[in-house]
C-alpha cells in the first residue's frame, strides 16, 4: 500500500470515514497526477503524502463532507507547492 494511502488508513477514524478519505484521495489526485508526470518519484510521493495529511487534518477538524473535504485538500496541496 502506498505510503499516502497507509496513512489515511492507519489514521484513528472509524472504517466509514477511514473509507471516505480513501475515496476523497483517490478522487483528488487523479485530478492532479498529470502535473506530476514528468517529476521525479520522491517528489510525488512527497504530493501524495502531502494529500493524504491535508485531507486528515481536515477530516480530524469534523470536514466529511467528500466534495467540501476533495476541494479543499487541493487547496491545501496548491497553497503547499506554491510557497
């Protein structure tokens, strides 16, 4: 299992929300992964990890809502590689 995804599993929730975040990842990095496709490995790994902590933050905060949750760990992942 991936490093980002073991993390959300790994993560103190019940299954349905562990469930959630692991379909909000997917779901928000398949519409990033294309502006990763020429970056090395590490570096998007880095990403994905990245993801994955922003979506348990918010989750952790009570944000389950899966559209509200997906958009605004992109936000967070945008916010991240723009500083």
């Amino acid at each position: 299992m991936a490093e980002a995804l073991k993390l959300i599993h790994d993560s103190a929730f019940d299954s349905e929300t562990v469930t959630l975040m692991g379909q909000v990842f997917d779901a928000a990095w398949s519409k990033v992964a294309g502006y990763f496709e020429t970056q090395p490995q590490a570096v998007v790994q880095q990403e994905r990890t990245e993801l994955a902590r922003a979506i348990i933050h918010l989750a952790s905060r009570g944000m389950v809502d899966p559209d509200m949750l997906e958009q605004t760990a992109l936000n967070v992942l945008r916010q991240s590689d723009s500083t």
